[in-house]
C-alpha cells in the first residue's frame, strides 16, 4: 500500500472540492495559535448550546404553546423536548467519533464528512451566531419583533463573523506556504 496521494482532477467543481477539504482539513487538525483556538473554539460552544438549549426549548414551545394540532400538555412537552435533547447529545457524540475517524484518510466519504463539518461551521458563523445576537437584542421571529437596534447588531455580527472566516482562510494559506517551502527546503537537502 501506498501512502502516494493521487492527483486532483482539474475541473473548477473538483477543485472546489479540494480546496474545501484541505481547508476543513486544516481547520479541525491542523496546527493553530490561540486566536486560531478561539475562533474555532467559540462557535462550537455556540453551537452546542444551541443544539442543547434553545433546540429542545423550542421544541416544548412547539408541541406545548404554538401548534395548534398539538397543544400536549406541559409534562409530555418536557418529555419531548428531553427526548429531542438527548437525541441530539447522542448526534454529536457519533458525529465527533465519525470526524476523528476521518483524520488522514481520503475518499469521498471522508471528504464528505469534513465539508458536511466545514458547512456546518460556516452556517454557524454566518446565521447562528448573529441570530443570537438579534435575539439578546430583543429580535424574536416568534411572535415576530424585529426592532432596529436587533437588526442592526445581527447584521454587524455577520460582518464581523464574515471577517473571522476571511482570517482563518487566510492563516490557512499562510500556513499551507509556509510548510510548502519548507518541505522543499527538506526535499533540496535529501537530494543534494
């Protein structure tokens, strides 16, 4: 067996593809500063305290208060919405076992686990975290209230969120330069 990587195809779609993979590659594996470790530290905790908090609690909202066909009452939504939370503990955990399982090894299925983990990301980044700064401003889109103010910070938090992914993109490319000339520095040295 070879550990000789094949070529990647030259289509804009494949590459693409690659550039995406070797970037979500980079992202959950590849070395970093603290600034790195923040940025990608945060929005995962966001990320699980919504999947934890608001999910389920929107969930017993749900099934309790806003479907009319439903209407259960508040014991079978605390249920529900437990179920739905232990559901998606267990999610994440399968998840996190299935992503280090991809950790150097190639395939269109482990390709597909780490671009589903790099969108996942970037929905965060881009649509979670403003929404719960709309949401600490006093936006909600149940019963709809979208004051300006809420407005106004959910779209300067896309920004700035906007802002942390041309970053990481770029420590990204940075990184991949730097470890490139290096490698040919070492490959020269082998060689001469």
């Amino acid at each position: 067996m070879t550990t000789y990587a094949l070529p990647r195809r030259r289509g804009l779609f494949a590459r693409l593809i690659g550039q995406g993979d070797d970037f979500s590659t980079w992202l959950l594996f590849g070395s970093e500063t603290w600034l790195i470790a923040t940025l990608k530290g945060v929005p995962l905790f966001l990320f699980l305290y919504w999947l934890f908090t608001y999910v389920p609690n929107s969930i017993y909202y749900g099934v309790t208060l806003y479907i009319p066909f439903l209407q259960f009452s508040e014991g079978v939504g605390f249920i529900v919405a437990n179920g739905v939370g232990w559901t998606n503990l267990v999610l994440v955990v399968i998840l996190a076992f299935i992503v280090q399982a991809s950790r150097g090894r190639h395939g269109p299925g482990w390709t597909l686990v780490r671009l589903f983990v790099l969108f996942n990301y970037i929905a965060v980044m881009l649509l979670l975290i403003p929404y719960f700064v709309f949401n600490v401003a006093g936006g909600h889109f149940i019963p709809p209230s979208f004051p300006l103010i809420a407005l106004a910070l959910g779209a300067m938090t896309a920004g700035m969120s906007t802002v942390g992914l041309a970053y990481l993109y770029y420590e990204f490319r940075r990184t991949n330069r730097r470890e490139a000339k290096a490698a040919a520095e070492a490959s020269v040295r082998a060689a001469g």
